[in-house]
C-alpha cells in the first residue's frame, strides 16, 4: 500500500476480475463487429491495455487525448489534444474511459464523434461515480462503481502522481488538502 492511500478500494485481482468479466460481456456482443476500441489518454491505459487482451475477438484500436475546460459546465470547450487516426464512420466504436465522474468530458467527447456517423457508440469504464455527475451522460458498462472519494492509481491520478500504482486506492485527504 502507498502511504499516500488510506486504503486500497480495488486490488489487483479484483480489479482483474472486473476487467475480464467486462471483456467477456464485450466479447459476446461484438462478434463479427471488428470493433473500434479508443482510449481515451491517459487516465484509461492500464485499463484499456489489460482490457482489449481479453477481447478475444478480431478487433481495432485507437487513441484519443481530450481536455475539458470550465468543468463545472457542460457547454465549455473540449480541446482534442490527438485526434483518433481512424475514420469512426460506420465502425462501431466503444468508448473506453478510466471514470466517469461530472460526465463533462465524455458527453462532449461523445457528441464529437457521433458527429462523425459511427455505426454504434457505446461507453464502458472501469469507475463510475454517478454521485458526482453534472452531464446528461451515463456508462453502457463498467467494472465498479465508486462514491465520491478521490481515487487514484491503476492509470487515476492527482496531479500526474500515483497512475502507476498496481490497485486503486483512495487518496488521503491531507495529500490533496494541503
Ligand atoms: C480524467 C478522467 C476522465 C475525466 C473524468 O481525465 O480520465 O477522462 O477526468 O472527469 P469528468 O467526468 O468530470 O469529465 P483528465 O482530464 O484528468 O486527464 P487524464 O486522463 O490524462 O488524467
């Protein structure tokens, strides 16, 4: 445990077993798709890396890097900082997403592309945390759902610190209260 964290919400093997369980479900409905899986950096790399290796079906990947300002706000301005190097028109495309929490980024990073005519668009993430939701947005699909803690580790992270810790944990309250 880091000693950052005051406890680990999510260890290894379970976030494994929700991770493959997730796989599974997506495996069964994407049969004969070859779908379009996109990560959305850097949050979801863990989770989309570990995920797409149980996917056990031919499948696409691709990579996408937005950043959402005014947050508390869900008309402000979603910057694409790398764009997909994909046409998503007519793909069926699976948004995959580390948490969801206002909603803010994933409803406009949605309404972007299927502006872009998909053939289906569905959204799965690891942590939902519906306590905290501002956008008209919710997940198709995810591994746990989360209250309102401050969640780090396992790609999640504070200030760019703790993505690289093997479980989720949830962060002291002095680290980020200082
Ligand atoms: C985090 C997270 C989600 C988003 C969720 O990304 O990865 O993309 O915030 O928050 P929201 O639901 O309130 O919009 P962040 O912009 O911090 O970038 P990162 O993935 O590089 O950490």
């Amino acid at each position: 445990m880091n000693d950052d964290c005051d406890c680990v919400l999510f260890s290894q093997t379970q976030i494994e077993e929700g991770v493959r369980a997730l796989a599974s479900r997506l495996t069964k409905e994407y049969q004969g798709k070859n779908p379009l899986f996109v990560c959305i950096l850097k949050g979801s790399v863990f989770f989309f890396s570990d995920l797409v290796r149980w996917i056990n079906i031919p499948c696409e990947l691709d990579f996408v890097s937005v950043s959402s300002y005014g947050r508390g706000t869900v008309s402000g301005e979603l910057t694409v900082k790398k764009d997909l190097s994909c046409d998503v028109s007519g793909r069926h495309v699976v948004l995959v997403e580390d948490i969801i929490d206002s909603g803010n980024t994933l409803f406009k990073l949605k309404n972007l592309l299927k502006a872009r005519n998909p053939a289906s668009l569905k959204i799965v993430t690891l942590l939902d945390k519906p306590a905290r939701r501002e956008a008209p947005i919710s997940a198709d699909d995810s591994c746990f759902t989360v209250g309102d803690e401050f969640v780090v580790g396992y790609g999640l992270d504070y200030a760019e610190r703790y993505r690289n810790l093997p479980f989720i944990g949830v962060l002291k309250r002095c680290v980020y209260e200082k």
